[in-house]
C-alpha cells in the first residue's frame, strides 16, 4: 500500500495489493485448534467420532455402540481395569476371551496431524495392531489432543518419567483403502468408535 492512500485513505478500501498480502504464499498458514484438525483427519481416514459432555454420556454412547453392532453376549478384549465395569455393566466376557469380537482401550494420545491414535504397551500389551481384533471402541480425553506423533513421544516421556511403556504405534486407518498404495503398506484398516470425553 503506498504512502498516499496510508494517509488519504483511499476510495477502494478492497484494493489489489491488499488482496494479494492476504493470498500471499509467504504468509504463515493460518493455524487450525487441534482438536478441529484431529476431528477432521480422524473422520477423513473413516473413524467413527462420539463426542460426549460427560461420563453418563460415555457409557450411554458404548450402549448404542453394542446395539449398533449387536454385540451383546460376546466376548471382548480389555487390558485396562479402570473400563472393565463399561463391559461388565454390559454382562460382556473378558477374561481369557477366546473369540473376541471388540477391542475395548484407552490410548496415550490423539494425534491431530494425522488423525491417528497412539497406543502403547500400557493399552495393548505387546500386541501388534494385526494382532488385535478388527472392531475397536477407543476412550480418550480432549486434553489428549496433541498436534504431532512428536508431541505424544514428548507427552510418553513426560508421564512416565522412569518406566518407559513398551510397543509404542499409532493406528491411523480406519475402513479399507479402496486402492492400495504404498502409503497403506503393511497397515492395518480397523473399524474404530472413539468415545471423545470433554474434559477442558
């Protein structure tokens, strides 16, 4: 903008030169929230997203889960004591399942640039994501948004200050690629429900 129109002002306000500083492609990208970014990522790669307020919430959305799925009177898998009582309240089998249908956990962290979900020994033992069944229901927080796979080894390090977990992975896809290419090499398509309690 020249120094004329600076101090005059000028008739056009919307002049070319103003336009173009807006689409400049030196300007830095506008930043998008984290928690818009792994929503749209998460969705993008064909992840079923369940937001809830609060824990009554989170246990009416597992309920319309089983009934979406008929899922009742199965077994599941579960490594974590604290969502044990999602499956008990349910009458689901856990211990030992020989056959189970469903993979209940929680996870280390939502990674927002990828939409993906990282996991690690603390959740899925030393199990490999092919190892684990091909239905998942995930519970996490929205303070478990982070913006980069970076971030969530940041965040591990961090929690658990001495003992490190194990099989850290993220998942990331969530229906089959109806094309492979060498992006989905060797990964693991799951069909995943992220439970996504608000907790900020």
């Amino acid at each position: 903008m020249s120094l004329f129109r600076k101090i005059f002002g000028s008739p056009n306000n919307d002049s070319n030169e103003d336009k173009n500083m807006e689409t400049s492609p030196f300007l830095p990208e506008k930043q998008v929230p984290a928690d818009e970014l792994f929503t749209h990522n998460f969705r993008k790669n064909g992840g079923k997203f369940l937001y809830c307020d609060n824990l009554t919430e989170v246990h009416d959305q597992f309920l319309n889960i089983l009934e979406e799925n008929d899922w009742f009177e199965c077994e599941a898998l579960c490594f974590e004591p604290k969502l044990s009582s999602l499956l008990e309240e349910n009458k689901l089998s856990y211990d030992n399942p020989k056959n189970p249908l469903f993979f209940l956990a929680g996870c280390e962290n939502l990674i927002a640039d990828e939409g993906s979900i990282l996991f690690s020994s603390n959740q899925i033992k030393q199990r490999k994501p092919n190892e684990l069944p091909d239905n998942m229901v995930i519970f996490a927080t929205t303070s478990q948004i982070l913006n980069s796979k970076s971030d969530g080894l940041r965040e591990i390090k961090r929690k658990y200050d001495r003992e490190y977990p194990t099989n850290i992975t993220t998942i990331k896809y969530f229906e089959k690629a109806k094309e492979e290419d060498f992006l989905h090499y060797g990964s693991v398509a799951k069909n995943l429900y992220l439970l996504l309690l608000e907790d900020l």
